[in-house]
C-alpha cells in the first residue's frame, strides 16, 4: 500500500429484501392449507378405521365369520388379494413399458398420437365395463387352459384343480393388469419423453444402436418414473373393487390359483357390506383398515426407492 493512500471501509449495502405480493402471500397459504388438510383427512380416516375396528378386534373368535377369529378370517383376504395385485404387475409391467417406449422412440409422430390417445382412453372406462368383459368373455376363454394347466402342471399346487368355469384369481389378475396398463403406459411415456437430448444424442455419436440408447440412457433416467407408474398401478390393483367382485366367485380359500374360491379385501367388502350390521359391519371396517396399511406401507416403500434413486439427474 502506498503512502498516503486512504483506507476506506465502506459498509456493504444490506440486500434488498424480496417483494412478497400478495398474490404470492395467498398462494402459499392455500398450498400450505391443502397440504394440512390432506393430512388431516388421512388421520381422521385412519382414527375411524381403528375406532370402529376395535370391536373386531376384541370379540370372542367364535363370533367373527368363520368361526376362528380375525386372523383366520382375513389372511385369506390378504393372501388373494397380494396374489392378484402381483400377477397383474407381472403381467402389465413389461407391456406398458414396450408399449411407452414404441411411442416415445420407435413409432412416427403421427401414429404415437393416436395410439398414446387410445391407451389414455382405457383409463377412463368404468371397471363395471372390465369386469362384465372378463366374465363373459375372458373366463369362457381361460377355462380350457386351466384345465390344460391341471393336466401338464398340476402335480404344482397352484396349478391343480383347474376350473372349467374360467371364475379364478389368475382370470382377475388378466383382467387387473388390462385395468393398470394405462397409468403405467402413461407415467412411462412422460418420463421416457423427458430424457435430455444431448444424453441421447451422445450415446448415438459414441456408435450405439437405438436400443442401446435406450438401454444405457433412456431406461436410468426413468427409472424413478417407472417405479412410480408402478406403484400408482399397484395401488390401483389393491383397492380395486367391482371387477374383481364380478369375476370372482366366493368360495372357501385354496393355494390353487386356477381355481375358483378365493377373493380379495375390497370384492369381500363390496358384496356383504350392504347387509352387514352389528359385529359383522365392524368386521369388514376391519378388513379395511388392514387394506389401509397394506396400501400406506407400498406407498412408503414406494417413496424410499424413489428418493434413493433421485441422485440421478438429467442436469448430470
């Protein structure tokens, strides 16, 4: 520093505090008051829930239907009920994907339109619809390959006892899985839509093929989406009521799934909740609550595998 060089400290200004609009202020206090209000509703669903089941919780074994208690009473519900929520991912999975991916990367403009407009439109009919077709015309078609199944495969218990009337939980989970295959297209196809440019572009101009574009840039980049998708169609396949109480036929539980007898919560409670009273009446609330949990636990395993996939970015 020179001699005679003055040395001043001047004080930085202090920042411009932001503007708040009141557009802004009302905005953020509705968001906030949704945000709140959701959660309430889901807590005082789950204080109904526990409340009116506790009855069914407490009541002497022989008075719950069945005659050996709750336990024995919903498992099976819950055993049909996975089951099917199962097959119809299996089955579906796979389809919506190829199906996304014809849209998004193989098919021309002008016919991914209307072929992404038509699986959209599967979403919207009603599942009376779904359910009617897999009775009339999907179980007719089923039964002789139960049948082929029971006598190839039936030394495997869930392939014996096949059904002629084609009214099983395999044939619901057909039907399930045509139910899901649009939010999972759907979901699948705006993720696979928004993979970066450059990162496809750069795999193209390093000698890849289409596929192994897809492959190496399309497929990680949606991945969280993908598990989303699934999970909104697994959640769809668990609560799922009318087509499935249609299909089914109630009967008494069995490990084989080509055959008729088992059910699912929600078909139990949809065909014996309007004449329910007393304890029977707390009995499917019960049942209820138990599919409560079993959707709220998908959900949180859901959102954990999404978050720990979220380190990847299309800004990477």
């Amino acid at each position: 520093m020179s001699i005679g060089q003055e040395v001043t400290n001047t004080p930085k200004p202090a920042p411009a505090k932001p503007v708040r609009r009141l557009a802004d202020v009302i905005f953020a206090g509705t968001a906030r008051s949704s945000g709140i209000l959701i959660l309430l509703v889901l807590v005082g669903v789950a204080a109904f829930l526990i409340i009116e089941a506790m009855p069914a919780f407490t009541a002497d074994s022989k008075d719950i239907a069945g005659g050996k208690g709750f336990f024995s009473y919903i498992w099976p519900l819950v055993f049909g009920t996975a089951v099917s929520s199962i097959i119809a991912i299996v089955l579906a999975t796979p389809v919506a994907i190829g199906i996304a991916l014809f849209i998004s990367h193989y098919a021309p403009r002008k016919l991914a339109g209307p072929i992404g407009f038509v699986i959209d439109l599967l979403a919207a009919v009603p599942s009376v619809v779904f359910g009617m077709w897999g009775l009339q015309v999907l179980a007719p078609q089923m039964g002789p390959v139960y049948k082929w199944l029971e006598n190839n495969l039936g030394w495997i218990p869930i392939f014996a006892q096949g059904s002629t009337t084609g009214r099983t939980i395999v044939t619901a989970s057909i039907v399930l899985a045509v139910m899901i295959l649009p939010i999972i297209t759907s979901v699948s196809r705006e993720v696979f839509l928004q993979t970066p440019t450059l990162h496809e572009e750069a795999a193209l101009a390093l000698g890849a093929t289409r596929w192994e574009m897809i492959r190496t840039a399309v497929l990680p980049f949606g991945r969280p989406g993908i598990i989303g998708g699934i999970m909104l169609g697994l959640g769809r396949a668990l609560g799922e009521t009318m087509a499935v109480a249609i299909i089914l036929s109630p009967g008494a539980f069995t490990w084989a799934l080509i055959n008729s007898g088992n059910s699912t919560i929600p078909a139990d409670i949809a065909l014996n909740f309007p004449e329910a009273s007393g304890l029977k009446l707390n009995t499917l609330i019960a049942a209820g609550l138990v599919l409560f949990v079993i959707t709220l636990i998908v959900n949180m395993i859901a959102r954990y595998i999404v978050d720990r996939r979220r380190e990847f970015s299309g800004a990477n």
